[in-house]
C-alpha cells in the first residue's frame, strides 16, 4: 500500500475528499497541493492561472510544507542571480502553507530572512516550512532554503502569522474549493 496519497486537482464532492483525506491520516501520508484540489486561481506563488508566477508544488505533513524546483531566468536579480525578492516569496509561501496544513489558514503579519549564499540561476532549491508555536492567533513558523542537491542552506526565515476568524477561514475554503472535512 502507497505511503502517498494522490488525487486528481477536478472538483470533487466533499466527502470523496474527506474520504482521501481520512485515508491519508491513517497512512501519514505526505499530501500535495493538488490533494486539497484547489480551485485553480491566480497567486503568484502556487497559483496554475497566472502565467508569469512559480507555479509552486506544494507538499504538505501536519504543520509542514515543503517544494521544490530550478530556479529560471525570469526571476533574475543581477546577472545570474535570483531575486531575493522571489526567494522571500517561497518561503513566505510554504511557511503559511504549512499552516492550512493544520486547518488554520491565515496572513503574514512579520518576516524576517538571512541569505547566506545567492541562489543561481538555474539552481535546484529545496524551500520548507514549518510551524514552530502556536498561540490562539498567532502563528510562529520558520523556513529555509536549502541547495537541493548538495543540501547546504541558502536562506532561513521566521515569520508571524496571524490566523483568520472562523468566518473567514469558512469562506477562503469556499473560495478555494477546499472542503470542510478535509482536516490534517
């Protein structure tokens, strides 16, 4: 039996979802984006509708996230370079990811980042994210980014989250066509 579940990104009823997402508890499967079968939408970090953004593939564990992907020429600072702009982003990206990955979806209040060396163009990079304290609501994660090969750490984030209201989160899963059973 797969240690993984998979499921494709249509629109699903609730309770086919809820059932691949019991499923997946039970197995402790690592879920990716497409297993909360997001509506498609136009964030630049992960959104498949907008054609200059990252088109980021998420991975998701209980209050983790992670990616990854070769950086392309398009999201060049100086010469040869990655804007650090675009890497602030990932992290900023799997770092609130890996809150919906607990249900509790909410909005940057606070980041801070070190670079300790430049991501290059066409570098493999490995970003994660994960959830460091929890307090009614506020957030803390944490981040880095990491060479994807050789695993040496390219860039580290903290950052604060402040969690949506119930009513809030209610309507960004409806927005986004994430269920209301589909808890992690």
């Amino acid at each position: 039996m797969s240690d993984r579940v998979s499921v494709q990104s249509s629109p699903a009823s609730v309770s086919e979802v809820g059932t691949a997402f019991e499923a997946a508890a039970v197995q402790t499967a690592v879920l990716s984006y497409e297993d909360f079968r997001i509506r498609p939408h136009h964030c630049f970090a992960c959104g498949e509708l907008n054609e200059v953004g990252l088109h980021l593939k998420l991975n998701l564990e209980p209050g983790k996230c992670w990616t990854e992907l070769e950086m392309p020429r398009r999201f060049e600072g100086w010469e040869g370079i990655i804007h650090g702009g675009i890497l602030c982003t990932i992290l900023d990206e799997v770092m609130a990811w890996a809150l919906v990955a607990r249900d509790n979806w909410g909005v940057t209040a606070r980041m801070s980042i070190e670079f300790h060396k430049p991501v290059t163009v066409g570098q493999a990079i490995r970003a994660e994210g994960w959830i460091t304290e929890s307090r009614r609501r506020i957030q803390i994660t944490a981040g880095r980014i990491v060479d994807a090969e050789s695993g040496v750490e390219l860039a580290v984030a903290e950052a604060t989250y402040v969690a949506a209201t119930e009513a809030r989160k209610r309507e960004l899963k409806e927005r986004y066509g994430v269920g209301e059973g589909e808890r992690r």
